[in-house]
C-alpha cells in the first residue's frame, strides 16, 4: 500500500518507519526542510531506542522517502495520516491550526481515491470538520473517506509498542475504509476495536486521562504514607496485585511530564467544559500533578532551611528515560525551583542536554557525566530514573559530593541498600533515612 504521512514529529516519523518494516511503501512530508535534510541522511531528529537502524534499513531497501513536495507525498497516495502536532492554546484547550493546514495541502494535491487518517489526538468532532474542509476543495472527481486513528505510543519503547500493541482503534463510518484500514495493519497481528469515528476519538483521551489519574492517585497515597509511616512501595505492590487494579502506573514519583498527559488532560477538561460538563476528578489530577512536581525542592528547605548558596545535582532532565523529550519534565521545574532559592545547578542527562539547554539556557550548567554533576555537591535530586542512574554505586555519592543529601523522585534505591552508607536519602513515600553530618560517618 502507498502512505503518505504529513509530519515527520515523534508520532509521524515512528508510524512511518514501522509501516515501511512491515512491507508499506511509505513517504513521510513536513514543511521544515532542515529536519527533511537530516532524515534524508538517515539521522532522525529524535532519540528513539530502535528507530535510526529501522529508518536507514528502510530508506536503503527503497520503501521510505522524506519530501518537503506534497504533490509529491499526497498525488498517488492510498492512504494518507495526518500525524501533525496539536499543541495546547493557552486555555488549555487543543490547537488545530497544523492539522487543518494539513487537510487543507491534502486537498489540493490529491488526484485519486484515497482514506484520510487522523493519528493526531484530536477534539471530538474534529474528524468530520477535516471531512468538511477537505470536501470543500478536493478535485470533484476524487473520493475521500476520512477515518480515526488514534496512536497509543509511549515515548522510549514506541518501535515496541507499534508492533506489540494491546490494541488499534479505528474509527470510521464507512466499512470500507475500516476494511483498508484493518489491512493496512493486518501483518501486525494486534486486535483492532472498530467503532465510529467520534468514540475513537475519545478513547485517545480518555486512555491518557485515565492513566494521568492512576499516577496521581498513587502520588497522592504516597503523600500520606509519608504522613502514617508507610511505605509505598509495599502498599503500591499491595493493591497492584489486584487484577482490577494492576502493578503498571503505581510507582510514585514526582508526576507525570512528557508531550501527551499534561496537554492531553487540560484538553479534555476543556473539552467537557465546551459542553457545560465539570470534570471536576481530572481537575485534580491536574492538580496534584502541579504539586507533585515541586515536591523535591520543599523536602529539600524542609531538610536544609534555606538552599541559598547550596550546590545541586540534578540528575535527569527528560521526563522519562529512553526519550530526549523534556517538554512538561518535572526536572524543569526543579532547576527553576532551585535557582529561585539561590542554589546553583548543574544537570546531568545521557542525552537530553541539548533540549534542555533551549528551555533553561545558561541559567544551569550541564554535563553528560554523571560524576560531574556529583562533584563537590550539596544535594542530589533524582528526576527521571535512567538505568545508569539506578545502577550508580551509593558509594559514588559518598566519594564525590560534601555531606551526601539525595532527594529522590523516582525512588531509585531501596532503603536497606541506602542504610549501608552514611547518606542521607528523602524519597516518595517512604521513611527518610537521616544521617548524622558524614563527616563523622568516614563518608
């Protein structure tokens, strides 16, 4: 089958590359020719673990090709996916000017038959508008059906989660289309639920919305442990094994960050609101999400008294490892925190750096090192819970920092392992481990 897919953003350039490993021959169209240039080279302008050695593979066996030309991408096309980004507007509500200058370019380059697919997460109703504009100005003598997509990818495993996926929906109001559809994704062998097209759309919300909630919900139970004297860990193992419950999306930390959750749960409040409905419970998962991301920075002037002066490691700044995604991170919030208390920082990421830079500029240091960041600090604080964070040596604390102060947000370490060495150790939902001052401990 022949798609073209317009955006080359994380959902874009992901589905586009998969669709060409199972056989598709696949064109992927952006308007930014610089980013055209370097997939033209093979180089993604992504981190995605997998997704350079399956984009070069598929360009070299000639089923993928990159264009800025949307005669070029859209002409001859079977199936076209709008896979643009919808950023939040400022009332929190989704922005649809790129999928609509989508639509618009796919209507006036179209020239035969063709199934419009929206992977965008969009509002409900915002299929049958595309359907509309596309109408419109498309030659007379082309058909066009328009049909729902939703993608359910997560940042960092989304090679895995494209061909593993516990579901695709497709939301269509024509059997045919969802017939092109279902054999587009035949060679998957993942279940597809069929239903029309204003139900897909909100299962994207909410799916994310539900998952949102389950983070706070356990974020806000590991606040009061902290408060009763229990731990988390053990409760969040507890009621996971509840098969109506389940282990994923319990482990506390400090919120929910990343490109989906948060824009996707204020669009969705916005959008309840748009029909005089309340959400007053995603409301508060907003909510605690707010505060649990600037829960590390009150423990620390809990713990210091003031952090005027004071040296912080920051370790992690994407919201979730495997991805050099920081937009929405919890580790932005932190270095801003800290730099309104007076403290220096400077922040350690294997591959994130340079996102972060565009966001925080020189108001922090950076390093690519972790020992780097460690030397000579006051505190640690852990934000996104990389492997080669996880797995640093407890001893390495002792070795580089002064007095060993370690703020988890990810709860890294268990507390026996931290008992073992004069460290002082404030996680999420747990005991604190409070240390006399190293110094008397031969840290």
């Amino acid at each position: 089958m022949k798609i073209a897919i317009a955006g080359t953003g994380y959902v874009g350039l992901v589905t586009g590359v998969c669709l060409s490993e199972i056989g598709h021959d696949v064109t992927c169209m952006d308007t930014n020719q610089q980013r055209m240039d370097t997939l033209q080279k093979g180089i993604p302008p992504i981190y995605e673990p997998g997704l350079e050695e399956l984009l070069r593979k598929n360009m070299a066996q000639g089923r993928l090709y990159f264009t800025v030309d949307p005669k070029q991408a859209y002409s001859n096309a079977d199936m076209i996916m709008i896979a643009v980004g919808t950023p939040e507007n400022e009332d929190g509500s989704a922005d649809l000017t790129y999928v609509e200058q989508a639509a618009e370019t796919i209507a006036r380059h179209i020239q035969k038959d063709v199934v419009v697919v929206t992977k965008s997460t969009v509002p409900v109703g915002t299929n049958e508008k595309i359907k509309q504009m596309i109408e419109r100005i498309k030659p007379a003598n082309v058909h066009v059906e328009v049909a729902s997509n939703p993608e359910f990818l997560r940042e960092g495993s989304a090679i895995y989660d494209t061909f593993h996926g516990d579901r695709i929906v497709i939301g269509t109001e024509n059997d045919k289309a969802a017939e092109v559809l279902e054999e587009l994704y035949r060679p998957l062998g993942i279940p597809i639920v069929k239903t029309d097209i204003r139900s897909a759309e909100m299962i994207k919300y909410a799916s994310n919305a539900f998952l949102a909630t389950k983070i706070s919900f356990i974020n806000e139970i590991a606040n009061i442990c902290e408060k009763v004297g229990a731990n988390i860990d053990d409760v969040a193992y507890g009621i996971g094994l509840d098969e109506r419950i389940g282990l994923r999306f319990l482990q506390a930390g400090i919120g929910y960050g990343g490109s989906c959750f948060p824009k996707d749960t204020k669009a969705l409040v916005q959008l309840a609101g748009n029909v005089q409905h309340q959400f007053e419970l995603l409301e508060a998962v907003i909510k605690v999400n707010n505060y649990q991301q600037s829960l590390l920075v009150q423990k620390a002037k809990k713990f210091f008294g003031s952090l005027y002066g004071k040296r912080a490691a920051l370790l992690g700044l994407s919201f979730k490892p495997n991805t050099d995604d920081v937009r929405e991170a919890a580790s932005l919030v932190i270095a801003r925190q800290l730099l309104q208390e007076g403290a220096s920082v400077i922040a350690y990421d294997p591959i994130a750096v340079p996102n972060a830079r565009r966001l925080l500029g020189s108001m922090i240091d950076y390093t690519e090192q972790i020992e780097t960041a460690l030397v000579r600090a006051d505190m640690a604080f852990i934000a996104t819970e990389w492997d080669m964070i996880k797995t640093l040596p407890l001893q390495q604390y002792c070795d580089l920092m002064n007095n060993p102060v370690i703020f988890d947000g990810r709860n890294c370490y268990s507390l026996n392992e931290v008992q073992s060495y004069p460290i002082t150790y404030i996680s999420i939902g747990r005991k604190e481990i409070i240390q006399k001052e190293s110094v008397d401990l031969n840290c």
